[in-house]
C-alpha cells in the first residue's frame, strides 16, 4: 500500500511541474519559451483558471497523501 502511495504521489508531482510551468502570470510562463509574448498582469480566464484551480486541487491532495504516508510507517 505504501508503494502504491508513493508513485501516486510521483505522478501527482509531475503534474504540479507540469501545470506550473503551464501557466502563464508575468514571465508568460512554457508559453515564454516558445516565443509567445508576454502580456501585462490580467485576470485569470478560461484555461487558464481552470489550471490554476487544478494546481491547488493536486497540491492539496499531493500534501495530503504525504502526510497519510507519514503516519502510515
């Protein structure tokens, strides 16, 4: 059970990275890297909320299987 947990949480970790570098606040985010230009600070819209929101959801549960995993062993 305490593997299973573990590569959950190795998962859920490369989705954080992953939609970390998706998102798009100052430096413009991976968009930066490709050439996109960056734009001023703005609201948080469509996509781009929706990323947000899923990042703190997959932190939340990212620290929560970490701390079931501390008191597991």
């Amino acid at each position: 059970m305490a593997d299973l947990i573990s590569i959950v949480q190795i998962v859920i970790s490369a989705g954080i990275v992953g939609l970390v570098l998706l998102q798009q606040r100052g430096g413009g985010g991976l968009g930066g890297a490709f050439g996109q230009a960056g734009g001023a600070y703005s609201t948080q819209r469509g996509v781009q909320k929706k990323i947000f929101n899923l990042t703190i959801v997959l932190a939340v549960i990212f620290i929560g299987l970490a701390i079931y995993n501390l008191f597991q062993k």
